[in-house]
C-alpha cells in the first residue's frame, strides 16, 4: 500500500542500558525511596511532580512540558513476566516479543510487511544507528540502516548513468544464483533495495529547511535526521533509533550521567516536535520511548545495578497524557530475586495499542497474543 502524507508515522526512540525508572519517574512521596537510596535521592522541592506520589527527574523540563500540554504519556511498572539481567537477551525480548524462545523475527518488521505487503516502498521502515535493530528484521523486508544521514548513500560518489550502471551490475552479480535457493534470492532483492533506499535517503537533507537547531549530541543528531526523513515524505512509515550503546547503564556515577542522559533525550525530543510543528508534520507522529530494563531498587553508593521493572514514555500531539499502570510497590517483601521491582505492566500491551490503534493492525500476530491494550491513543 503506497502511503499518503497523512498516514501514522511512529519514531523509536531506544534508551540503551537500562533505564533507571527509580531516577526517572521518582516515587518522592515513598519514604522508602530515600531509604533504600541514600545516595541518589532527589529533593522533593527539584522533583517535576506530576501528582502526589510521583514526578520526572528535575532533568527532563522539556518532557515536563509535554505533560502540562496533555502530550506524554507515562506508563508505570513496565517489564515482562520472569525478566532477565542480560542487556542483550532483554533486549532481543523487548524487540521480538518473545519471552521464552529465541525470536527472529521483529515486531516492528511484521508492522512493516503489513503496511507494504507488495513491498512497493525500500523506505517504509529505516533505522538510524549502527546495525539493524532486530525490531525492524523480517525475512523479506528491507530496511535501510543510516550510520549518519548527512554522508549515506552507497552510491553517493557516482552521478547520472555511471549510477545506473552500477545497480545493474550489482543486479546482474547476483542473477545466476536465482533459483538456487532463498538465501541468494533474499540477498539480491534486498541488496537492490538497500541500494534503491540509500540513492533515495541522501536527497533528504537537501530538500530540508528548518528554523529549529537541534544539539550535536548522538541523539540530537538521530533524531534531525528521523525529522529529515519523515519531511522529505518519502512515505516512511517507522523510524527507530538507538541512544549511544549502553550509555544508561549507570552502575556508577549516576547522579550526574543520568541526568545528563535525560537532559540530552528531553531536549532533542522537545526540538523534534517543535520541527514537526513547524512543518506541520506533528499530528500524525507517535514517538515511543523504553530501554531494556531497569535498575535495582538500592543504590550500590554511586549508581545502580542491573534492574527489573522501569517506565516507558510516548509523545505525540494525538497521545492522551496521563500516568498509566501503577507504580511497583518498594516494600522489602515485594521485592523480586534480590532488590528488583516486580513489573506490573507488560510491555506488550503497549506495543499491542500502537499496533492496532496507531496503525490498524490486528495486534496478535504481532505481539504473539491477546495483551489488554493502554488507553493512550
């Protein structure tokens, strides 16, 4: 299906590390809290409350102000049954939505190949960052993979012909294995495809203007260059991105790195949308964001240690803002293997509601069952 200029677009946002939720969501009205953290404690007076139990982390003003307008959504608690400790096996969970095997296949990749089953746009889904996120993999669908927007295109350096002419010997080095087996025939289409995508993404930043400046940061940058491709209407339906490799793994030096993570988030968030604002381009954008997993409830005396549950966030002009689930109890005897808060929302219901009322899917395939969905579209 070719997509229009009004059809929903979702940017991804992954906080790689695992998020501190205590730190970011503080329960400031708990005394446990204090308690249990003795040295990561924020004053109640610098907490941005958002009611009587919680508020955001005095870093995240920008955030802040999409709660005042009705525009963030706070989900609470967020995790899965039987949480693992490991960056890399949560993670594949969280982007395969399989909890109890070895996933291939990404739940974004399955949105993908249901939005363009005929597979007439290389763009409906591009990736910003090193690799390709295994959210976005599907057998059969390309998805491009930017390193940095301003300098991509396999092709940049061959103009008119000279760039035609490569794509077909491209194409035509892979023809004599046509046939014999699947593996080269994914290769080749998808290698033309990446190709087709990288020659298309390097026009973006020409035909973009733009009266906001964004921060040089990783994220600052990624998140101009979602702008950029979702501006330049190549019909880009998903948008995913990654914070700089496992910068929110805060096992030391945590109050002043976790702030300054969340204060480069925020405010490359806040210059986004007012981007997208700007062009006109906001009403249709859900922005997701959410990180592996969380930290444990006490403090190791500088940061914290590998977690279970944390809070994700969505942003978008559309989004009902509001705190959704509640917030895992702190009692000693709560606890789970050791100093972890025990997850009361599963992360699937959140993928469930973008998948159905985001982009009018059936959800079960997607997310591999029937999980209630979050009201916050």
């Amino acid at each position: 299906m070719v997509s229009t200029q009004n059809d929903p677009v979702l940017a991804v946002l992954s906080l790689s590390g695992g998020n501190d939720g205590i730190h970011t969501v503080i329960p400031y009205a708990n005394p446990l809290y204090r308690d249990f953290r003795p040295s990561l404690s924020v004053p109640e007076d610098q907490v941005l409350k958002l009611n009587d139990e919680v508020g955001l982390n005095p870093s995240m003003g920008p955030l802040k102000r999409f709660w005042d307008e009705g525009k963030l959504a706070v989900f609470l608690g967020i995790g899965y049954p039987n949480p693992s400790y490991s960056h890399f096996r949560s993670m594949d969970i969280w982007h395969t939505c399989e909890p109890d095997t070895i996933g291939t296949e990404g739940w974004l990749g399955k949105v993908i190949a249901d939005l363009d089953p005929n597979k007439e746009n290389v763009l409906t889904g591009v990736n910003f960052g090193r690799g390709l996120p295994r959210a976005l993999a599907k057998e059969g669908v390309p998805v491009a993979s930017v390193g940095n927007l301003e300098t991509y295109g396999l092709l940049s350096g061959i103009q008119g012909d000279q760039r035609n002419d490569a794509l077909d010997v491209f194409g035509q080095m892979y023809a004599p294995a046509i046939g014999t087996g699947y593996a080269m025939d994914y290769i080749r289409s998808t290698g033309i495809d990446a190709l087709k995508g990288a020659d298309i993404l390097a026009t973006a930043p020409h035909t973009y203007t733009s009266n906001v400046e964004y921060s040089g940061t990783v994220v600052g940058q990624y998140m101009k260059n979602i702008a950029q491709t979702h501006l330049a209407e190549f019909g880009t339906r998903v948008l995913f991105t990654t914070s700089p490799y496992n910068g929110f793994d805060t096992h030391a030096a945590e109050a002043t790195a976790h702030s300054a993570l969340w204060s480069d988030v925020s405010d490359s968030v806040e210059t986004f949308f007012a981007d997208l604002r700007e062009h006109g381009k906001a009403e249709n954008t859900l922005l997701f964001l959410f990180s592996e997993f969380g930290r444990r409830v006490f403090d190791n005396g500088s940061g914290t240690d590998h977690g279970a549950a944390s809070v994700a966030f969505a942003v978008g002009e559309t989004v009902k803002g509001g705190i959704y689930g509640v917030y895992p109890s702190m009692e000693r005897s709560d606890h789970i293997e050791g100093g972890n808060l025990a997850p009361t929302m599963d992360f699937r219901q959140v993928y469930a509601t973008i998948v159905e009322d985001w982009f009018g899917q059936d959800p079960v395939p997607v997310v591999g069952g029937n999980f209630e969905k979050i009201p916050f579209l």
